[in-house]
C-alpha cells in the first residue's frame, strides 16, 4: 500500500543543480601574496583602525558605528530575518484557537433545517476550541525552517559586511583628509617662496640687474597656485562634509572636525593559510555561504512537497440554536478530521517550483564563487598595491633629496647672479612637486593598511560572529 502511494505522487523529473561550490585551496594565492606572509602577522584586530593613533578617528568611528542610518538599516534587516525565521517555526507547531459566534437567521421552510426551526427566525451559538497540527512526514517544514535560519544567518553577515565597509569608508576618507590637508600645507608654502623670489626679482629689476620679463614670469605662476589652494580648500570641505554623513550627522558637525594626524608605525603584513582562511573572516563570503546553504534546503523543502503529507485537524466546543440550552451537555461538540494530501496531477506546478529552486541554488552557488575569486582578487590588488608605494617610497625620498641639492645649488647661483630667476624658480618648484609626490605616497601607503583590513575582513572571524 505505501509503494502504491509513494507511486501516486507526481513525477519530480531529472531536476539536479547544475552549479559546485568552488573550494577555496584550489585558487592559487600566487607569488605577490607569498611574499607578503609574515610567520609573527596576526589577522586584523576588532578595532583595527587603533593602529593609526588617532583619538579624533577612535571618536569618529565610535559615532559611525552608533549612527550610521545604512548600518542601522542592516541591523533593521537582521531583526527582520529573524522575525521571518520565527514564523517559520511557529507555522510547525501544534496551532490553537478559539472562536465563538451568534447568528440571527431564518432558516428556510423546506430545507435541511427541521420543524419548528423551518420557517422560523432562530439563533444559532457556537463556541470551540479548533487545533491542527502538520505531522511533516517529509521533513518539508523542517527544510524552511532550515532555509529561514540560513537567511537570518546570511542578513546577518550582510550586517557584519555594512559595518566593515562603514569602517574602512571612515578610516579612507579621514586619510584623504589628512593627505589634503598636508597637500594644502605644501601648496602654501609654494606660494609664500614664489612671493619671496618675486620680491628678490623686484628689487634686482629695480637696481637693472634684471627685467621686467623675469618679473612676469614670477607673477604669472602666481594666479594658478593661487587657484590650485582654493581647489584643495574644497576638496578639505567636501571630505568634511563625507565623514559628517557617515557619522550620520549634518554639515555643522563636520565644521568641528580638525585636521586629522594620523601616524601609522606598523607595517602591513599578512597572516598564512590564505585563501582557505578568508573563509571565516570575510563577512561577505560567509553571506553567500549561508545562502547557498538555504537555497539548498528549499531545494529539499520543494522535493518533499512532491509526497504526501498529512494533517491532524480536531475540535471541541459548544453549539445549539437558542440560548436556553447552550451550556447543557447536549450542546457538547466534538471533531477529529485526518487531512491526506497526495499530489497525483498538478500541471507540473511542483516540477517547475523544484526547477525554479534549483535554478536559485545554482545562482546562488555562482554567486559565492565570484565573492570567493573576488576576495582573493581584493587581497591580491591591495599586496601589489603595497609592494609597489614601498619602492614609490624609496623613489621619492631619493628623487626629493637630488630636488633639494639642486634646489640649494640654483638658489645660490641665483642669489651670486650667476642664473636667472626662471632657473632658481624652476628649481624651487621641482622640490616642491618632489614633496608632494612624497606626501602622495605617504597616504597611499595608509590607505593600503586601511584597504588590507578591510580585504581581510577586518575585527573578529565571522565563525565567532555568526
């Protein structure tokens, strides 16, 4: 008998998923990320962005995390999914309810209803007590359950995810600012020694040891630097502005933001068993684990749908016509319904709702592997990244002392009047941009920590969080 209901129940078809986790050692990490292990490097610490020795940053990042509108929003979603997990659950359980009722009718003279109701007005009571519960002979609504908490877990992650990008937005945007500010510095102290060889030009036109075209073309270099410090004092203003918003405050808090001093002294290394470790520690990876995990669980859930199941259906109360008599015990009701449900033919409704699953497995599974070879990608770019502004560093220290030594010898020649003063302010200006191009790779280099942190996935492993 149960061989011939089991071969009652629809046809599922050849319905598989198409679509395999890829394990993360099968990616090669390559030479770049080799290198950059150190034995001693630990993973990135829960406050990481301490390193950077900033009491403004530790405020700033303090106030992000407690009033960022779009953290906040992920944290709403997390509640959300646990709420949705928990009516799943709830839709398992023994239900209970109870319902009463009083009808005025008349009831008709030649129908069901006998005499001396027929034809006649009459009240109609009822009062029971009405409970069901859905056996799960599949374990169907074991596998949404599943599904549900794979969700939750995922909303979850996502909101560990929302938090680690608030993070490193805050820590990259007050590095910016510090790096503007600096840029500004430099700016001005151009102009200030463009106005100290102009006056020097000045008075040597006025003795006739120069010309007025030498003059000229001191004074023209004068309006773009001017314009080129206005350009930075925006750039300070709008970043202000950028940390305001992210602390999820207005424009006026951003007035109070100083200028930031960052002072990173450690260097940026990373930690081994990479990439199979990104595994646990990128909250991002670990989301589009968790919904593999329920898509697949709905996958069984849509299976089990195909067999049949059974529901128990009971009730108990009180019913009679009229008031008189409605407590006595012959008002007593009592009903026991077995509900059996075997899908035989259903117009491949449950076929295409198990492909539609699966389909959504597969999506789901393709959708963690770009997240895994993405991460890796991230860790890879910000090591190369690294690699490359340490010998930027290296570069630019040796190019700004030539600058300096060829500065100090036209500087000379000029004041001897040996050169003129395009020559002297050629030189003037070759140091500055060498000094800028330092101070360029100085925030590129704390940028790479900030982004390195984050690529790791930053704070504590998502296997502790989740």
């Amino acid at each position: 008998m149960f061989a011939l209901v089991l071969a009652g129940c629809a046809d599922m078809g050849n319905v598989k998923p198409q679509s395999h986790l890829l394990p993360a050692n099968d990616l090669a990490a390559g030479a770049a990320i080799g290198a950059a292990v150190a034995p001693d490097a630990k993973w990135p610490a829960e406050q990481w962005w301490h390193a950077f020795g900033d009491p403004q940053l530790d405020r700033l990042m303090d106030a992000a995390l407690a009033g960022n509108p779009g953290l906040k929003a992920a944290q709403a979603r997390v509640r959300q999914a646990a709420a949705l997990a928990d009516l799943v659950d709830a839709a398992g359980k023994p239900q209970l309810a109870a319902n009463a009722g009083t009808t005025r009718e008349r009831f008709a003279a030649h129908a069901s209803v006998p005499a001396p109701l027929a034809g006649n007005w009459a009240w109609y009571n009822s009062a029971t007590l009405n409970g069901s519960y859905d056996l799960d002979l599949w374990g169907r609504h074991h596998d949404m359950l599943a599904a549900a908490l794979g969700d939750a877990r995922a909303a979850a992650a996502e909101a560990q995810m929302a938090r680690l990008s608030l993070q490193a937005a805050v820590v990259r945007t007050y590095i910016q600012l510090w790096y503007r500010h600096a840029l500004q510095d430099s700016i001005a102290d151009s102009l200030a020694q463009r106005h100290r060889i102009l006056e020097i030009v000045r008075r040597r036109q006025a003795a006739g040891l120069a010309s007025m075209i030498d003059v000229a073309t001191i004074e023209n270099t004068l309006p773009a630097g001017r314009r080129e410090h206005e350009q930075v004092g925006e750039s300070i203003a709008v970043l202000r502005n950028q940390l305001a918003a992210l602390v999820g405050k207005g424009p006026g808090d951003a007035e109070t933001i100083a200028r930031p001093a960052p002072a990173l002294r450690q260097a940026a290394t990373l930690p081994g068993a990479l990439p199979a470790e990104l595994l646990g520690r990128r909250p991002d990876i670990a989301a589009m684990r968790w919904r593999v995990e329920a898509a697949g669980k709905r996958i069984e859930g849509a299976r089990a749908a195909f067999y049949p199941n059974l529901n128990l259906v009971a009730f108990a109360g009180l019913q009679s016509f009229g008031f008189t008599r409605f407590f006595d015990a012959s008002a007593r009701t009592l009903g026991f319904t077995p509900a059996f449900n075997l899908p035989i033919f259903e117009g491949g409704r449950l076929r295409s709702q198990l492909a539609a699953e699966t389909a959504a497995y597969d999506a789901a599974v393709e959708q963690y592997n770009g997240t895994l070879v993405g991460a890796l990608a991230e860790v890879a770019n910000v090591v190369a990244k690294i690699q490359s502004s340490d010998e930027q560093q290296h570069l630019a220290e040796h190019a700004l002392a030539t600058a300096s030594r060829a500065h100090a010898l036209a500087d000379k020649a000029y004041r001897s009047g040996i050169t003129d003063a395009t020559d002297a302010l050629r030189a003037q200006l070759l140091l500055l941009g060498e000094r800028d191009q330092l101070l360029r790779v100085e925030s590129e280099r704390l940028d790479n920590y900030a982004s390195l942190m984050a690529a790791l996935g930053g704070g504590a492993g998502m296997e502790e969080g989740i």
